[in-house]
C-alpha cells in the first residue's frame, strides 16, 4: 500500500440524527442507521460504538483492499483485508463476505478482483461489525464493489450536504 496518492482527507460532518418513524421514504425507519464512513479508523470507531450500544447499524466504507483471499473454492466465502483510502499504515481490518446463498447477479455485482500487479483496490463495502470467534473485530460484509476517486467524492458530496 506504499504506492497511494497524496489526496486531501475527506473531512465529514458529524452524523445525523435518526430520522422520524414516519419518515417520507419508503422503507425507511429508526431501526437501521446507515454510516457513511470515508477513514477506516472512523468505521472502526463507529461499529465498536453500534456493538457496545447493540444498535443496528450497517457501515458504507470507502477504503482499499490491501488482501483477498477465498476461504476454498466451494465454501463461497471471501476474506478481505481493508486499509485506509489515504495512507498505508496501521490500522487495518479485515472482513468475510458470504456469498453462498445469494443470486448469481449479485454474486457477480460483488465480485471484486484484486489485480496480483496493484498494490490494492479501492472499494465500497457494506457490512457491520462484530467480533470474530478469536474476540477480533471484523467486518460481516453484505456487499463489496470497486470503487473509485469519482465515486468517494460524490459520495462525500451528499453526506456533506445531508448532515
């Protein structure tokens, strides 16, 4: 991961309050909370937060794949290893996608190749926390797609706007 461009940090407002339970938006309510996170530390601190509240919260993250591997080819289990999008340093945190069960197209909409030639991939994941069966913390990933500059700044540009 020493090959990352210099780029400013995106610098998020604080989150928003949960929305009212008769919210305007279908199939919107106050049991899930969706956080938009563009710095890994900041998603790890949020889904610690959710754990230790027993809140429901899904995380969006924006961030690099620093490692991939498939648990075995039947198993439809994949293992990721995420970094931060502006630096190559600590922390790191790893996550498992399950897609055993899912429909093909999503499986395909999911499948995030890693280049053995780049050093890492920039994605989107969705996912919550939890603890690993060794008490680390992980990601339970829902979905995970490339992702790049273009998408973290619009992205960034509605969560500043919204919050």
């Amino acid at each position: 991961m020493s090959t990352i461009p210099k780029r400013r940090a995106i610098v998020r407002q604080s989150f928003p309050r949960a929305i009212s339970d008769r919210s305007p938006i279908a199939g919107a309510s106050r049991a899930i909370v969706l956080r938009t996170c563009f710095r890994l530390g900041e998603a790890i601190n949020v889904g610690h937060q959710a754990v230790r509240t027993n809140s429901n919260v899904m995380i969006e993250l924006y961030a690099r794949i620093a490692s991939s591997w498939d648990e075995e080819p039947a198993s439809g289990k994949q293992h990721f290893v995420f970094g931060d999008l502006y630096h190559g340093k600590a922390p790191q945190l790893e996550g498992t996608f399950e897609r055993r069960g899912q429909a093909t197209f999503w499986g395909k909409d999911c499948n995030v190749s890693l280049d053995p030639d780049a050093s890492c991939t920039m994605c989107r994941v969705i996912g919550r926390m939890k603890r690993d069966t060794e008490q680390k913390w992980c990601l339970e990933i829902s979905g995970v797609w490339g992702a790049s500059w273009g998408d973290v700044n619009w992205a960034a540009g509605i969560v500043n706007t919204l919050a």
